[in-house]
C-alpha cells in the first residue's frame, strides 16, 4: 500500500486558530515530510553495538557560534527509542521522541525550538537516548540504537556527525526479575549512582578520552528509514510536586516502604533526595505494578555514598508511589513530576445528581491517564493502541478535553491505515512489532460510524478522510455476504466480541459491518463519489433487508445458534447503526430492562440505544446501577475494565480502562443534548433528554469555540444556551409547554416530533417555557 506519510500533519499554534476556521475542509493543517535532500545529519551510535535490550547511550558535542541568527532555530531530532535534550547544561526535552513507528518500517521525529537555549561563543548539546531494543504492543524496534539531530539554520549547523562523541552511560542496566510483562517494550531501569551520573551534560565535563560516534548513514537509510513529523505536542510538564501525605523530613528508613498518595491515578517519574552509604538499593513502584494481573514497570536506585538525588526517567501510573528504602538511609525529601498528553480539561458536564457528575469526571480522568504517544487500552499492563478503545476514546474527548486532543485521533487514523497489509486486512493494536492479529469487531468499529466518520464530523478534518477512504473501501471488501445476505463471520486473528458471557458473535459482527458501511456512504458522499456513494446505499438497503429477516425473532434480534440468553449489546448496536425501526422499539426496550451482558465497552452503545429509543429516565437508571460500584469507589479515580475488581472482573481487571467512559460522551450529548449536525460544528443542536434529573449544564469545546448549555426544569422550562462564533445551533424546546420566549421575544419555531425548534446563529440565549 502506499503510505499516507505525505498528509502527517504539523502541531503547534495552528491548533489554537481552530475556533476561528471558517472551512471544513482545512480545519487541520497538513505538512510535508522532510525530502531527502533537507537532511545533513547523519545517523550515529556509539562504536561498541548496543543490541541488548534497556540500553542507554550518552552523546555530546561541543559547537562554536560566532553570530546568533534573527531566525527561529529548529533541531530536527529522531531516535529510537526515546531521548533527553540539554543545551549548556539545561534541560531543553524531557522524553522525547515517539514509540516507532507511523508505519512498519519508518519512523517519526521531532521538532524542537531551540533559539533560546543557544548562545554565541561555545555551545554543548548533550543527549541521552534511551533505546528500548525490544518490540512491544505499542512499538515496534528498529533493532539498532541511534542519533539523529539536524540544525540548518542562517549561519549555525549542528549535525551529529563522526565527530560527536558517544558511550553507552555506565549508571543504567536491567534490574533482577520480575521483568514487565511482554506486552510493554519498555523495561524496569535501574540506575547505580556509584557507576555514574548526570554531569556529561555540564558546560565543564572533561569528554576528550571518550570515544567518538559511528555513522550509519544520512535519512533516509535502513533500519529506521523514512522520518516523519511527530504529529502530537511535546508532553505536558506539571513540574515537580510535594505528595500530600508525605512524612515529615528529614527522617531515617527502617527498612519499611514508604507509601506516597497522589492526588489521582497519574502519569508520574518519581524523585527522591537522600544521605546514603554506598550500595543500598531503593524500589520504586506504584500500586499498580501488578495493574492488570503480571508485572508492569519499576525502577531500581543503587546508592553511592553521601547525599544525592534521583529522579526515574521512565513513566509510571497509579494512585500512590511506593519507595522501599534500606534501613539507615536518611530521606531528605520526596517528589513526583506528573507529565502527560498535552491537552486542556475544556469541556464539563454537572447536573442536579452526584452520581453523575462523579462518572463524568472519573471517565475524563481515565481519558487522559490512556492518552500519550497513542491512545491506550490501559497505562499499566499494555499502553496498547486497541481500537475498540481507540474509538470511544476518541469520542469521549469531543466533549471533555480541547482540540489539541484530535492530533492524537488523526495520528492513530493515518496509523492503522498505514500498517493496512497487502490482502487489505488491517489489525491493532499499533503500532506493534509483537502482535499482528485482526480483531475483526474492533477494525470494523475504527473505520466505520463511530470511528473515522465521528472523527470528521467533530473535527471537519475532510483531508484525513480523503487520505483513508481508499484503504478503508479495501478492507471492507475483504468482507464477503453469505447467501442469506448477511455477513460471513471472518475469524480474523482473534474472534472477540466483548467481555462477559452470551455474546451472539454473528450479531455483534452483522450489526458493525453495517456500521462500517453506514460510515463508508458517508465517506463517499462528503468525497463527492456519487455513483460509490449509490452503491454502498443500495448495499445497505439490501443488507438490512436481510438482517431482520435473518436475525429478528418476533421481540429480539439472535442468530439461530446462539446459545445462551438473549445478548443486549447487538440489540442496543442494531438501533444505533439503524437497523432497527421504530416499530421495533418497545421490544428492544423490554429486552434491555433484563438483559445485562455488556461490558463497560458495549454498555455505551446499549446506552446509547435507550437514548436514540426515546427512553432517557431508563438509560440513567441503568447508567447507575452498572457503574455505581466503580463511581461509588472512595479511592480508584478511574474507570475498571470490567464491572469488578479481581475476580469480579474480566480481561485482566485493570482499574484505568477509557472504554469504560461512554457515559462522559452520553450524558454530554444527549443529557446536555449537544452534538454537531454538520461537519466541525458548522451546524448543531442543542437536545437535552434530561429523563428524571431537574439541572443540567453542560460545557463543550467545539473546533468553533466552547458551547455552553444549562437546562433547569421546575415549573417552568428555562436553557440558556451560548453558541460561538460561525456557527448555528437548533434548539429543541419540548412543545407541551404554552409558550417559549427567546430573550424576552417569541421568535418564529418549526415543529419536529414533541419539539419546538429554533435556529440561532452566534450569540448569547435565554428560554423560557411556561
């Protein structure tokens, strides 16, 4: 296939104009990859082969600059695995780099500023690579350790070169076993201070008995290969902070482990300052080391003598840090830096009832404890890029998070797209260099309705769905129709349709392809393929034809053999993909008050069926009673993967899993009732089905600028409503109310079903219905 590297896209301030983008064509903005001829560098590595896993290589040079430029001063910097920056001694980037790679072969690379950093006179530019040297189920190896930084700008070159210097730093190696879990590329670290230190990025550090680099070549050159533009921010620092039950110091180790709270499930590097003799050895863990059943990450300190500091490079999550110090050290003091995918908490839901206002911001932090270089399934036991998950993730951050957070959407998209194989299938998660198995519910969910479509449609971002249409139009025809016509299930890699028991396959498999055609047909139209967008119409007019006279047996939809009970989640897929009429509400409505087999995962979709169905005050009722124990827990900040803990859960059972978040989208979309009706909220409404509760206020962060939405429900009906600039809301005012009143005026309305709806451009509103 033919890579889709020409479309990544840059980031920076444009992201910050979206509230101002008046096309929907253009709403994010495309770069070029570096050609081949714009790099000077070359790639380099230390003489002696670093081959083995956890590896960690020193660089340093030392430049001349008669004349600062005027212009900016951009370094071009590609490593694998990850790396940090100093210039003249200051830290410039902390962890760099992206996990490889944007493709199978290729691999991304960063930009940097660094005109403030720069000085006339002498310059040194130190970096520290960290090389994972093992693939994993969000990276796939080179096989090779290496360098690239490229500065070319008016009168300054700075290019690693055979002149750079280069050594594998003595401090780091691997810790004794348990070693994290296949899963993870990356490794435990462990730093032995009485080895070395940090001092080969001070100004004075004396490196001329050190060995110089090996060059391997200008890009692009094997193994890493075509370089392309790191598509999302650097990350979020928060700085370091104090923990909030720290003890007081300075105090001396009895041997005990100190355990250190933080204020939510996080993504942290721990510090430490102590006095200490030589050869004692600290652990750092959290508590969800064994997140998800194995082992995940640690670190490992060794101590030289006298006081020191240390802060583990390699992130880590959880609710509190767990420090194990021998006994007789003397802790002088305890930190945490939290970091993390750079991107605002923008959007808000709260209402008259705890609950939910609790799911909704439970469901937001677990958001963005699985967001980094992708989405992730879970931070501990995977950091996968599943796209089950991937896609209500993604959902979930339309309304919770700013638009900065669609460049990891748009990164995933052009992702799986790229490592779409030869025979058309596509698979996740990646990208992986130790898994490559299609799950074929979950690749039809990333390209269809909810997927690459619900992306488009928030983000107006027509260019990404130009660049996957073609690829997505080939995987779909790998699907073929059964004689009956419906859809033959292809077991793929991995036949898996959820969690939990009785699930109907051949019903979760029908009801999403028709998802994936429904998005296909509006992939076509918005692309201007007419005649396409005719037959994959006519395709599923047919195909629902045959769906219900396949599937719908009198009250339910099931396939013929299917054992077990009656499976809620295809019913709740059927209403939302469409395939479900009207007429057959009422029994889907029945089923779905004693039936409850979905996982967190489908429980959305099922959710969301009893919205679209007209039934609000049972799709709360239900929202509560399934996820009142994780809402209800006084501890864990974050959504489980199952509906328990343990052995009350499935999967593994970790305790930060986003596909658990639906309800954030739900209770913003269709509680508040806010969600657009034309590409990039050039259009939208305004529909809130608020069921039994009396107060909702809803705040969303469209690519046009924050929408703010507040309904209160007594004896009169009252919403105000502000909606931004180029854009145009409708809003729904239920009509057995007498007479409604737009800022003091009766405005003219047309009717829709039970509702009164109004079209108003920018500005700001007040209902009143009596």
């Amino acid at each position: 296939m033919k890579y889709i590297i020409s479309v990544i896209f840059a980031v920076g301030l444009v992201f910050y104009l979206f509230s101002s983008c008046t096309s929907e064509t253009n709403a994010l903005t495309t770069a070029e990859v570096v050609s081949d001829e714009s790099w000077k560098a070359q790639w380099i590595a230390p003489q002696t082969k670093v081959d083995s896993a956890n590896g960690w290589i020193c660089f340093r040079k030392e430049i001349s600059i008669d004349q600062l430029p005027d212009s900016s001063v951009t370094a071009k910097i590609a490593v694998d695995s990850k790396y940090w920056l100093w210039i003249n001694g200051k830290m410039v980037v902390r962890e760099g780099g992206l996990k490889r790679g944007p493709t199978p072969q290729d691999t991304y690379y960063d930009e940097v500023g660094i005109s403030e950093n720069l000085r006339e006179g002498q310059n040194v530019v130190a970096v520290l690579v960290h090389y994972f040297g093992k693939d994993g189920f969000s990276h796939k190896s080179s096989g090779q350790a290496g360098l690239l930084l490229d500065v070319q700008a008016e009168g300054i070159e700075i290019l690693t070169d055979s002149t750079w210097k280069a050594w594998v730093h003595p401090a780091f190696g691997n810790t004794v076993p348990p070693h994290p879990n296949f899963r993870l590329p990356e490794s435990n670290i462990q730093f032995d201070a009485r080895r070395g230190d940090f001092s080969f990025v001070a100004d004075n550090f004396d490196d001329s008995e050190l060995p110089t680099a090996q060059t391997l070549g200008v890009p692009p050159v094997a193994p890493w290969n075509q370089l392309v533009k790191r598509p999302i921010p650097q990350w979020k620092d928060f700085g370091l902070k104090d923990y909030s039950n720290a003890p007081s110091f300075p105090f001396i180790s009895t041997g005990d482990t100190v355990i250190v709270q933080l204020p939510y499930n996080a993504q942290v590097t721990p510090y430490f300052e102590i006095e200490a003799l030589a050869g004692g050895k600290i652990d750092i863990r959290t508590d969800h080391y064994f997140g998800g059943g194995p082992p995940n990450v640690r670190a490992v300190y060794i101590t030289r003598e006298g006081r020191q500091s240390y802060e583990n490079l390699g992130w880590i999550n959880g609710h509190h840090v767990r420090y194990h110090f021998p006994k007789g050290i003397k802790v002088l003091g305890l930190k945490y830096r939290e970091s993390g995918y750079d991107t605002e908490f923008a959007g808000s839901f709260t209402c008259n009832d705890l609950f939910y206002n609790q799911l909704w911001e439970k469901a937001r932090r677990t958001l963005y404890i699985t967001m980094r270089d992708t989405y992730m399934d879970c931070p501990d036991r995977e950091r996968a890029q599943w796209w089950g998950d991937a896609v209500l993730e993604s959902g979930e951050t339309f309304y919770a998070l700013d638009r900065k957070a669609d460049l990891l959407t748009r990164k995933g998209i052009l992702e799986i797209m790229n490592w779409q194989r030869p025979d058309g299938t596509i698979f996740s998660p990646v990208p992986a260099g130790n898994w490559d198995k299609e799950l074929p519910g979950q690749m039809l969910a990333s390209v269809g309705y909810y997927g690459f479509w619900n992306y488009y449609w928030h983000s107006g971002d027509l260019e990404t769905i130009r660049d996957v249409y073609e690829p997505v139009k080939k995987y779909l025809s790998v699907w073929k129709l059964k004689d009956d016509g419906t859809v033959q299930v292809r077991e793929g890699g991995w036949t898996w349709g959820d969690w939990g028991e009785h699930q109907d396959v051949p019903l979760l498999i029908n009801t999403q392809y028709y998802l994936a055609l429904k998005g296909l047909q509006k992939m076509a139209e918005v692309l201007g393929h007419h005649d396409e967008t005719d037959s994959v119409v006519q395709q599923m007019k047919a195909f629902k034809s045959a769906f219900n006279q396949a599937f719908w047996q009198d009250s339910y939809y099931q396939s013929l053999n299917h054992q077990g009970e009656t499976d809620d989640r295809p019913q709740g897929l059927a209403v939302v993909a469409g395939l479900a009429d009207e007429d057959k509400y009422e029994a889907i409505y029945q089923v779905l008050q004693c039936e409850w087999h979905a996982s967190p995962y489908m429980e959305k979709y099922v959710l969301e069926a009893l919205f679209q169905m007209g039934y609000a005050e049972y799709a709360l009722e239900r929202m509560k009673k399934r996820f009142a124990k994780m809402v209800d827990h006084p501890t864990i900040t974050t959504l489980w993967e199952g509906w328990g803990i343990g052995s009350e859960g499935y999967g593994g059972g970790t305790t930060n899993h986003a596909w658990s978040g639906g309800g954030l989208t739900l209770l913003s979309q269709y509680v508040a009732g806010v969600s657009p009706t034309a590409p990039g909220y050039k259009t939208f409404q305004v529909k809130p089905q608020l069921g039994s509760l009396k107060q909702v206020k809803g705040e969303v962060p469209s690519i046009r600028g924050k929408i703010t939405v507040e309904i209160e429900v007594a004896r009169e009906y009252r919403l105000s409503l502000e909606v931004p600039e180029q854009t145009v809301a409708k809003v729904y005012i239920p009509d057995h109310y007498a007479s409604t009143h737009v800022n003091g005026k009766e405005l003219d309305f047309e009717r829709e079903e039970r509702y009164r709806v109004y079209e108003i451009p920018t500005g700001s509103y007040q209902f009143l219905s009596r």
